[in-house]
C-alpha cells in the first residue's frame, strides 16, 4: 500500500485552488460578444476579399492599358508612371523595374505619413504590375494615335482607381502631393498638376512636342476614369432643409423618396419674413443628383418659401442611399 503523502496532497488542492481562482478572475464572453467578435472576423474576412478582387482587377487592367496601348506605341502618361515610361523610351531600361524603383520614395512617404498597412498593400501591388507588364503577353490593340491615348489611358485610369478602391497604390505621386499640401497652401490637385507639367515639358523637350500632347490627352482620360471609379457615376448631394413644415417634409422624404435623413434644431436667423426669433428644426437629407428635382419640386407644393441648400459630396457610407432603389412617383 502507498504511504499517504501529505505535503503532496496539500500542493494538489493548492495547485487546484490556485487554477479555480484564476479561472474565476477571467471574464467569459457574452453570447453578444462572441457574436460581435464573430461578425467582425466575417466583416474583415470579406473586406480583405473585395479589396483582393479590387486590386487584382486594378493590376490587369493597368497592364493592358501599358502594354496594349502605350507601351508599343512610345506613348507617356503623367506621374510615376509617367516617369518610368519616359526613362524606359530614352534609355531602354527594363520598364518593370522602373515601375518599382520610381515608387519606392512614394512608398517609403505613405509608410511615414498614411499607414504600414497601406504601403505593405501598394508595394504588393506595384510588385504584381511590374510582374504583369514582363510576363503577361497582352495583344497590341492598335496603331491609331488617337485611340492610343483614350483608351490607354482609359485602361491605365481604371486600374489605377481599382487599385485605390482596394486600399493601395500602384502610382505613387498622390502620396507625395497629399504629403506636400500639409506643408504649403496649394491644394493636392495642384501639386499634382504641376508635377505633371514638369514630366510634360520633360517630354516635349527630350522626344518632341506631338509626343507631349499625346501624353497630355492620356493623362486626361486616365484622370477622368479615376475620377469616375472613385466617385461612381451617382454624384450625392447634401440637401438642407429649413420649413416651418418639417413634420410633411420629413414624410416625404422617408415615404415618399425611401431616403433617410436628420432632423436637428436651429435658432433664430433672418430670411424673407425679417428676423425670426423662435427656434426651427433643420432637415438634412442626402439623394442622387437624379431625386434633386423630384425632390425640390414635392418640398414646394408642401412650402413654397421653404429654404433649400444644396453641396455636393464626394462618396456616403452607411444609411438609406445606396440600399434603397429609386421609387416611382
């Protein structure tokens, strides 16, 4: 028979006391945290998808762009791109490698000013077009001057904007404007634009002035198709509201138009009726540039006087705008 161990049975219940209080001291999750903490995997699970999808359409369209279009053909676009294209015309470097050399002060910036995230994402995606543009044999389109540069950049501008909807870069010259705008007056766009003009008269000086404008016009449809992507063809505009008949507006828009919207309290101001010195509640409500009218036109058969301001907004997120179609009158 086995002596009985005392000390050995005092650390036992010691060692299990100790666990069950340590237990005890760790908080269990609700059933609505687990869900929460599940649903939040599922949402960046399906976040990090889309921005995939996004990039890798982004990444294929920008080569076809490059090597369908502009490269066969001499042609430049504006930016880093611009710049890779320009040095790979005069000195035959490999244009692959230009791509991520170009880049890599732009990507170095955003990894200081934007995110680690968001320059680990651009130099997988600059890596992949550099790899796409040396492996990928895409087709020569055409020879036709004028469709090159369109279309060319059409293809270059909608990669470059998928890219971006995807949470990265594949042109470094934003990071640098955005960086620049901080430290003086002028505005992104305007750094931008002038680092553009200096590429150009590069380009005229060093090929020729038809190459220049060519360039010039790929640039120009590049930008636009950015612009397109980015912003959607749905233009949304801020509407503000100011009516002695707030409750019928209201109705309107939430039964009427499907939209939603907020409803917050002014003071008093001065308009048509003089000074006004009762408080006022405010509607504010975002639709499509197609409801404006729909929706200007029912507010005055309920107000006529009604004070209607309108801004336009670059993107929404959340709410009723882009869940709900467009009702019939």
């Amino acid at each position: 028979m086995a002596k009985f161990n005392l000390s050995t049975l005092t650390a036992s219940v010691q060692n299990k006391t100790g666990n069950s209080a340590a237990e005890a001291t760790i908080p269990r999750l609700s059933h609505y945290q687990k869900a929460k903490q599940a649903w939040q995997r599922q949402r960046s699970t399906r976040s990090a998808i889309r921005s995939g999808i996004f990039m890798a359409m982004g990444i294929l369209s920008a080569g076809f762009g490059l090597r369908g279009f502009l490269i066969p053909n001499g042609f430049l676009d504006g930016g880093a791109m611009g710049i890779s294209l320009l040095i790979n015309n005069r000195t035959g470097f490999s244009l692959s490698a230009l791509i991520i050399l170009i880049n890599i002060p732009f990507i170095l910036l955003g990894w200081q000013q934007i995110s680690k995230g968001f320059s680990i994402k651009s130099i997988i995606a600059i890596s992949l077009l550099a790899l796409v543009v040396a492996i990928v044999p895409y087709p020569k389109v055409t020879d036709d001057k004028l469709l090159i540069a369109v279309f060319g950049g059409f293809f270059l501008g909608a990669g470059i904007g998928l890219t971006i909807r995807g949470g990265a870069v594949i042109d470094g010259t934003e990071i640098l404007a955005v960086f620049l705008s901080r430290k003086r007056s002028l505005s992104v766009g305007d750094f931008i634009m002038i680092f553009n003009v200096i590429i150009f008269s590069a380009a005229a000086y060093l090929l020729s002035v038809h190459v220049a404008l060519y360039a010039i016009l790929t640039y120009l449809s590049a930008a636009k198709t950015v612009d397109f992507i980015l912003e959607g063809i749905e233009e949304f505009t801020g509407v503000t509201i100011i009516t002695p008949h707030t409750a019928e507006v209201a109705e309107l828009i939430k039964e009427k138009m499907g939209r939603g919207l907020t409803i917050y309290s002014g003071k008093r101001g001065y308009g048509k009726r003089g000074e006004t010195a009762h408080a006022t509640d405010i509607i504010f409500t975002v639709v499509t540039r197609l409801e404006i009218s729909r929706l200007t036109a029912e507010v005055e058969k309920i107000d006529p006087n009604a004070f209607i301001v309108m801004q336009s907004i670059k993107d929404t997120r959340g709410g009723m705008v882009k869940k709900r179609p467009l009702k019939e009158h």
